[in-house]
C-alpha cells in the first residue's frame, strides 16, 4: 500500500493541523505540524488516514505516526477478513510499521482527547480521503490498469 501526502496531490488545497505545546508537557515544547497521507490503490476503501507528527524545529524528525480509521471496528473486519487484527484499524493508533520517537504515545493522547473531539477537522479528514478516492486517474495509470 502506498501512502501519499495530501499537499503532495493537492498543493494548496493542503492544510496542515497545528499543535502548540506548551513547556512542561509530556512532549517538547514547540509547534508540531500534523501530515495527512491517503491510500493511493484504486481498489482500497480502507477508509483511513495517517498522520506524521513532525516539529517546526526538528528538522524532518516524525515524533509519532498514527493511523486512523473512523468506521467502526465491525467495517475493518469485513474490509480485510484474512487479517487477523484487523479491527485494530479502528480509531487512533500508532501505525505499528513506521517512525515512532519515545513521546509517540504523548502524542497518541493528545490526538484521542483533544484532535478528535474537533469535529469539523475528522470531517475533513474524510473529506480529504473522499477527494483522493475520486481524484482522476492520469492517462499512465488508466491504460496500466487495462492491461
């Protein structure tokens, strides 16, 4: 499965989700961007999102990765019935295949008690993957998928 940053399909449509963490917190102080990447595969409605927690001042670093789901976990189990975990997909969680720093699950908790309980932001969340699901397919990938 290919991941692919929202800005890097949509330029300045992408927005980017801004923590401010003040000192003595359970991570650094700082602002923290929060990047939104989306499925690629054409047959993949796996209706989820993964964000990359990176520091204006950290020089690239992903503080913490965490993969989304928002159907319930009943979806992800008829989505991917070979998987053995796959209601793990469910909710918030950090994606278990990529960078984690050791304040990921810092991070985690803010994402469960305070970015999710902003609804207009999980709404365009899935309004971001809905414009990915539908975003046109260019010549190359079309006559790729005939053949």
């Amino acid at each position: 499965m290919v991941m692919l940053a929202f800005h890097e399909r949509f330029g300045d449509l992408g927005e980017t989700r801004v923590l401010t963490v003040p000192p003595r917190s359970a991570v650094p102080a700082g602002v923290y961007g929060l990047l939104e990447f989306y499925c690629t595969d054409d047959n993949c409605d796996c209706r989820r999102v993964i964000i990359k927690v990176v520091g204006e001042n950290s020089g690239g670093k992903v503080w913490a990765t965490i993969s989304y789901g928002w159907e319930d976990a009943a979806f992800y189990r008829k989505w991917s019935p070979g998987t053995k975990n796959a209601a793990e997909w469910f909710g918030p969680t950090l994606d278990p295949l990529n960078p984690q720093s050791a304040h990921a699950g810092a991070f985690l908790g803010v994402f469960k008690h305070v970015v999710l309980q902003d609804k207009p932001y999980i709404d365009r969340l899935k309004s971001h993957y809905a414009m990915f699901k539908k975003f046109p397919k260019s010549p190359q990938r079309a006559s790729a998928q005939k053949r």
